[in-house]
C-alpha cells in the first residue's frame, strides 16, 4: 500500500475522532464486504459505521493496521 493512501486513511480517522460529535471510535478492518456487518455492529450498540477501506488483501489490511496503530501510539496525547 503505498505511503499516500496510509497517509490519506489515517487523516479520515483523525478527522472522525476529532468530531464533537464523536464520544467513542472503534475501528476494524475485514478484506469482507462490510455491509454483512451492520447486524453486528447494530447489536453491539453502535450507530453508525464508517468504512475508511474495505475489500482489502490480508496483507494490506494487517499493512494498515499496523500503520495505524503505530501513528496512534506515537502521536501527541494532547490531541484527537
């Protein structure tokens, strides 16, 4: 996956945690169509889903999970 694309799905999720209107973000990723998935988040107390990647290769997907979830590690506390 190239740097542009991480870059441009990491500022989707800064954007989304940065809403006033957001109280609590959980993120997931399936290489699965996503709309077999709104049962599940419907009955976990969610809702509303936003799709940031969908159809990824296994091997993309774990790419920008951990892309992810490093930025958020290393970002600044003191912000979204």
């Amino acid at each position: 996956m190239q740097k542009k694309r991480l870059e441009a799905h990491l500022e989707t999720m800064r954007a989304i945690a940065a809403s006033k209107s957001v109280r609590k973000l959980y993120i997931g990723f399936t290489s699965r169509d996503p709309f077999r998935y709104w049962a599940w988040y419907r009955r976990n107390g969610w809702d509303h889903a936003v799709i940031i990647a969908d159809w990824l290769p296994e091997i993309e997907a774990k790419l920008l999970e951990k892309y992810l979830q490093e930025r958020c590690y290393k970002a600044d506390k003191r912000t979204p």
